[in-house]
C-alpha cells in the first residue's frame, strides 16, 4: 500500500480562501451511486478488453502495452478507494466500506486502513505543518538535484523493481499489524486465484493484473503523488486532461479542489473548480507529460509551509 498520503481533516484556509458559500455546496455534495457503480464496471471493462486484445495479438509490445493501460485503470481504482475513505463514493456510508472488494482488495488495500492513513495527510496541509512534504524530499530522496539524480529516482529505480519491493513489504508490515484486514485480503486473493486455477486463467490473471499490480501500478502512485503535491504553489494541484487520466489520476483529478473540500465527489469536483475559478481562487494546475516533467526536473527542496 504506498499510501504515501491522506484525508479527512477540514480544508486548509491556504492564501486564496474558497468563495462558495455554504448553502451553495449541498449540489456539489451530492453522491450519485450510479455514477460509482458505472466507473467500477467501466474499469474493469477496460482491463478485459484490452487483456483479450493482447491474448489475441500475442506479440510482446501490446502485451507491454496492456500492462501499462491495465495500471493505469488500477490507478483509478486506488481513487475509488480514496473517494470511499472519505465517504463520498457512495451515498450510504457502510457502502464504502462494505463494497472494498470491489476496488481496494484488487489492489491490495483496505478502505479502513487507507482510512487511518490517509488522516494525517489532509491535517497536515490543512495546517500547513512545515514537514508535510518530507515523505517526498526525505522517504524519496527528492532532496538530490539535477537530471540524472531525478531520473533515477523518479523513473529508473522504481520501474527496475524497487517500487514492488516497497509495495510488497508495506502491505506485509500492514497486515501482519491489522490481522482482522488481513483475513480478509488474504481470503479474497485465495477465492480468487483458486478460481483462476480451476478456470484455466490463472495465467491471464497473473501477467494481465498481478505483474502490472505489482511492478507499474507502484510506480504510477509515486508519480500521482509527485504531480498532486511536489513543490505545488499552494501545496497541491489540479490535475487535467487525458494524460491524467488515462494513467496516473483515473478519476481522481483536480486535487487541488479536493483539499479544498474533501467531501465533493470526485466527479464534482471540476464544476466546483470552475466555480472557485470565476470567484477568483487560483489554483496551480498541470495539464499533461510536460507540466508533469516540468514538477519532477524544475521542482526544489524547499519544506512548504512556507
């Protein structure tokens, strides 16, 4: 679980304050269960129509390129995730909670653990405490400047393995603490995998989900973390266009908006963004793979609250 953030503590009077009043909120609040419903399923369509298209084509670079699409929608289930630890997934609280098999057990996670995880994170920019960017510069080692330190540690090392090595210990040392959690991922993966044996698909299912779960999807939430708050004006950012995502943010982006008002659904949170916009809010955004080079290559070592 590289949770390297988290959640529920109210937003951060930052420098620009929001300017919609409260009465004005309750459209923006409200869950549409369809809508996470149909996210779901339109993931996990993706994922099987582009495996059965790499099955079918049985050449090397599509299956490569299966994987990387397949992370990417793994990606956008880890936002699920993070959309239903703030209640906001859907309408009836326990749901988000009762439905986890459906998008935190598939990428080894746990909606109550990412819960308690994901705390910290919202509290420590809402106050703006000035070490709330150190599991960036210090758990990372972003502190190492110029091009080739960078590239090595955003790009090089986590795509040779080291990203899987993190994921794997992190979700052993969590679940060998939190047993009652455990039984339960354990028991999902078991179900699962025997099925996959006894179905004859238990290779698609390892090179098609667990080898991008464990080697691309890792490496994609460090880049998703990079992007949401390395160096960014105001402590976070918005994340637009197909880039985002397709790979990175799935459905999860306007981050920035998020801090704001933790509570929006994630589908809400552009027309809320929008709208803080026009009010006069300005909010850092980065649009795509340059803007997002532009935060791994010109970003600084500076410890924000400042």
């Amino acid at each position: 679980m590289l949770q390297l953030i988290s959640a529920l503590a109210p937003p951060a009077p930052a420098r620009h304050t929001p300017q919609v009043a409260r009465e004005d909120l309750k459209g923006y609040r409200h869950i549409d269960d369809r809508r996470a419903l149909a996210a779901i399923t339109l993931d996990y369509a993706v994922v099987f129509a582009v495996a059965a298209i790499a099955i079918w084509a049985n050449r090397i670079p599509v299956t490569l390129l299966a994987m990387v699409l397949i992370a990417g929608r793994q990606s956008a289930l880890q936002g699920l995730v993070h959309s239903a630890c703030h209640y906001s997934l859907f309408s009836r609280r326990r749901w988000n909670d009762h439905l986890e098999f459906l998008y935190a057990y598939p990428v080894l996670d746990s909606v109550p653990l990412y819960r308690e995880q994901h705390k910290t994170h919202h509290r420590a920019f809402s106050l703006r405490t000035p070490d709330r960017f150190d599991y960036l510069l210090q758990v990372l080692h972003l502190g190492r400047q110029g091009f080739w330190p960078r590239t090595w540690l955003v790009f090089i090392k986590p795509l040779i393995g080291y990203s899987a090595f993190t994921l794997v210990s992190d979700v052993v040392r969590t679940l060998r603490a939190h047993p009652g959690p455990a039984r339960k991922l354990i028991t999902y993966w078991a179900v699962l995998l025997a099925v996959a044996w006894l179905g004859g698909w238990l290779q698609s299912l390892l090179l098609y989900w667990i080898v991008p779960l464990l080697w691309l999807y890792p490496v994609l939430d460090i880049w998703a973390e990079l992007s949401d708050h390395l160096d960014a004006r105001d402590g976070s950012r918005n994340q637009e266009g197909f880039f985002y995502s397709l790979m990175l943010k799935g459905h999860e982006t306007y981050h920035a908006v998020h801090h704001l008002y933790p509570f929006v659904p994630y589908y809400r949170l552009r027309d809320l963004g929008d709208r803080l916009r026009n009010s006069g809010v300005v909010m850092e955004s980065s649009r795509g793979p340059l803007d997002f080079l532009r935060i791994v290559y010109g970003s600084g070592t500076r410890r924000a609250g400042v």
